[in-house]
C-alpha cells in the first residue's frame, strides 16, 4: 500500500518533470522556428533546468505531492496557480538578481514556459486523477471495529485517489449475522458492510475481492480468529497493523493505540544524536542570516507598536520546553498592555485585546521574529511541537493521555501540526495536535523538517491570518 502511494508521487513528479520541459520546448519552438539555432536552445537549456528544480520543490511545498489533495476541483486549480505565481516569483529572482549574467530574453520565454507549463500540468493532473479513481485500488478489510476505524475507513472513502478502498467490517463476536455499520459525516451518507468471524473467513475475504487487512489490537489478541486469518494467507493478502496503517494514510498517531507498551515499542532508544547535531547547527546558522532583515526591521516594527499603543515593544510569556523545563518566549507585541486580565474574548482579527497593528504583524508572521533569541539560546528550534504555556500543559495532562510525552522533542516555531490543522491553538483540538506531534517525535528527520518548513511558507503565503 505505501508502495504504490510512493509510486503514485514518483509518477507525478517525473510527469510534471518532463511536462515543464515539454512547455520550454513548445515556447522555443513558437518563437524561434523559423531560425532555429542549436545556440539558442543550449543557452535556455542549463538555466531553465535549474528553474525547474526549484519549481518542482515549491509544488511540493504547495502540497501538489500530497495525495490527499489530488482531486479535481477549484480547489487544485486554485493552488496550481498560487504554485506558479510563487515560481515566476523564484525564477525573476534568479534571472535578474542572482545570475543576471546569462544571455535570454526570460521576459516573453518565461511567461510562455509558466503559461503552456500550468496548462500542461493541470491536463496531466486531471488524467491522472481520473486514472486513480478508476483504476482499481487496494480493497480493506478492517478486523476489529472501534471509532478510530471508522473514522479512517470514512477519511479513505472520501479520498478515493489515496487507493484505499475500505468493504467490510469483521468482529469477534455479534449475533452471527451480517449487519451494516453507519459512517458518520460521510458525504454519501453510505455504510459498510459488518461481519461476525466465523470459519467462511476464507471464503469471504475470496468473494469480496479483498487484498489486504488491517487488524486491530483486540484481534491480534484473539487466537482464534489469528488462526483463521493465517489459513487465508495463500490467497494472497496483504496484512497491515491499524497503527502502522493509520500512519501512512493520515501521517498522524492513533490515540487509543498509544500506551506504557507503544512508547517503549516507538521511542526507547530513538535517539539521533547525528540529526540533533546537525540540526542545531542549521538552526543557528539560520536564525543568523535572518538577524540580518530583523534588525532592519526593528526600527519600523518597533516604531509601529510604540506609537499605536502603550506598552512595551517586546511580549515575553512563559513556555515549557523539552523534558519540561520552562522559558520565555520573545515575541513582538501585538495586543494592548495587559490583554491578559482581559477574559472570555476569542483572538480574532476584531478582538479588541489586539492593537490596530496587531493583526498585520500577526497575519505576517512578523511577531514571531524575536524568537530568534530562542533559537540562538537553544530553547527552541525552527521545527518541532509548538511549545505550550504552563497553565495549559497541567490542564491537558488531565484531559490527554501522555500529554507529556510530546516533550521529547525541541519545541520548534513551527510543526507538522501546524501544517496540517487549521487552529491549533484551542484546548479542544489538543487531542488531535497530539496525533501529530507524537508523528513527529517518532519520525522526525531532515526530510520531514525539510517538508515542514516549505509548507509553512506555503501556508504564511496563503493564509488570511491566524
């Protein structure tokens, strides 16, 4: 199954690979054919090449990798055009300011490559959209049914172009007949089919057409019916854990599956000593190249805040780090003096707490800018589980089980949560941030916080304000 997921990713990035030198050889054919020159072509050849590499990391950052979005709708389209304004973007930036030294006439080529390259992709991309849906996918089986399953089973109907296809429910015990069971918020409104394990498992597993199973915990404590799914095993199956298979499709962790045994199973003796090192290093060679533009921004950050409203430039506010141990975290001031004593108001972009310049720093990300103190001191690092305040962390210890445990890792400015939920922030959707940050703790590496940071730049060039 994750095969052919990574296979499915291979294919659209050779696809859009040689689609985008189709569009350089479609525009040098429209404005050159009638005098061609081998000179030409090799003078585009070298400098378009590097382009499209960088164009194809910006689609990744833009999540045109990411099969959960690949369906065809506005919404693609919407975020297809966004990739490749941010592309011309990139590529004006390497023709004129940083290698301004090579001979071609970008202005015209260029828009023409953008222009044929977009409608080049999009017409790839909805073929292969097209070629997902009906071609015939892996067919699940769940063995064991708890709300997490159904809530998996509903995330893979509604995103067929995952190739996941989920047909029947089995349990270990019931009334001996089959039955159907609901999927709550399923835009169909459809059901799946529910069985009781007997010993036609065989024979049904045969008649359903189904490749591989997916079992649950209280299965795997069955004998009985692990007996009778070792029996269906020369028909070819594929056998998949529900953790394991719920972490490839949503890139988060299960909580009912985390315990005592998953942490001892998952973290002890997940050390990198290698990975910290080397991210630590890059983590303070970053955050000293962006002091450079920090500090020729503190004069105008700092003269906004002072002259909007009373109060001091900088916020500090306590956080807890890793292993638990608290710091303050430096940040521009973008609410009015004591904000705090101020309850019951939601932070939105009206919350009277804000100053008037508060929302344009906050929507920028400007506030954030501080932090590089933190980073420098190493309480932080541009990538990890948002750090919570106090108050907040003892309150979630009560309400999520082995809350603290995200605390492994270095807390980071930004996260894999943070990319894929649209507020993080509340109480309520800690649960959910959980799965996450528990992901990242057990598979955090630099491609994963290489993915991190360039959806986040995605995401600060597109969202409205947070």
């Amino acid at each position: 199954m994750i095969k052919k997921r990574t296979i499915a990713k291979i294919l659209l990035l050779c696809g859009d690979f040689v689609l985008l030198y189709a569009a350089l050889g479609a525009t040098l054919f429209l404005r050159y054919y009638q005098n061609p020159d081998w000179q030409i072509i090799r003078q585009h050849l070298i400098p378009f090449t590097a382009i499209f590499l960088l164009w194809l990391i910006l689609f990744g950052a833009f999540g045109l990798y990411d099969l959960k979005f690949m369906r065809n709708s506005k919404r693609f389209l919407y975020r297809l055009l966004q990739a490749e304004a941010a592309n011309m973007i990139a590529a004006i930036l390497i023709l004129y300011a940083i290698l301004p030294v090579i001979v071609i006439e970008p202005r015209r080529n260029l828009l023409l490559v953008a222009l044929i390259g977009v409608a080049l992709i999009f017409a790839w991309r909805s073929l292969f959209n097209l070629l997902i849906i009906r071609t015939k996918g892996s067919r699940i089986m769940f063995f064991g049914v708890t709300r997490e399953a159904l809530e998996l089973a509903n995330f893979l109907l509604k995103h067929p172009q995952l190739g996941q296809k989920p047909v029947a429910f089995m349990s270990a015990n019931g009334n001996g007949t089959a039955s159907s069971l609901p999927l709550p918020g399923l835009e169909s409104g459809g059901e799946i089919p529910h069985f009781v394990a007997d010993q036609n498992i065989t024979s049904l597993i045969k008649n359903l057409g189904v490749d591989t199973v997916v079992i649950l915990r209280e299965i795997k404590e069955n004998k009985t019916l692990v007996k009778l799914l070792f029996e269906a095993l020369p028909l070819g199956i594929s056998v998949a854990e529900f953790p394991a298979f719920h972490e490839a499709m949503t890139g988060k962790i299960p909580l009912s599956m985390v315990g005592e045994i998953w942490f001892l199973e998952n973290l002890i003796g997940t050390k990198k000593p290698f990975y910290d090192f080397f991210k630590r290093g890059l983590d303070l060679a970053t955050a000293l190249i962006l002091t450079i533009p920090a500090f020729l921004l503190f004069p105008l950050i700092a003269a906004a805040i002072k002259l909007d409203s009373e109060g001091p430039i900088f916020y500090r506010q306590k956080r807890v780090g890793r292993h638990g141990k608290e710091f303050g975290v430096f940040k521009y001031r973008s609410m009015v003096k004591d904000a705090e004593k101020m309850s019951g108001l939601k932070e939105t972009e009206k919350d009277p707490r804000h100053t008037r310049v508060g929302p344009f720093l906050r929507r920028s990300y400007l506030d954030e800018l501080p932090q590089i103190i933190n980073i420098v001191a190493g309480e932080i690092s541009f990538v990890g589980p948002r750090p919570e305040r106090p108050e907040h962390i003892k309150e979630l210890k009560e309400k999520v089980p082995f809350y603290e445990m995200r605390l492994l890792a270095t807390p980071g400015i930004t996260g894999w949560a943070q990319i894929h939920m649209e507020n993080d922030a509340s109480v309520e959707d800690a649960p959910e941030k959980m799965q996450y940050d528990l992901y990242y703790v057990k598979h955090r590496s630099f491609v994963l916080d290489l993915l991190i940071i360039l959806r986040t730049i995605f995401i600060i060039l597109r969202r409205e304000g947070r």
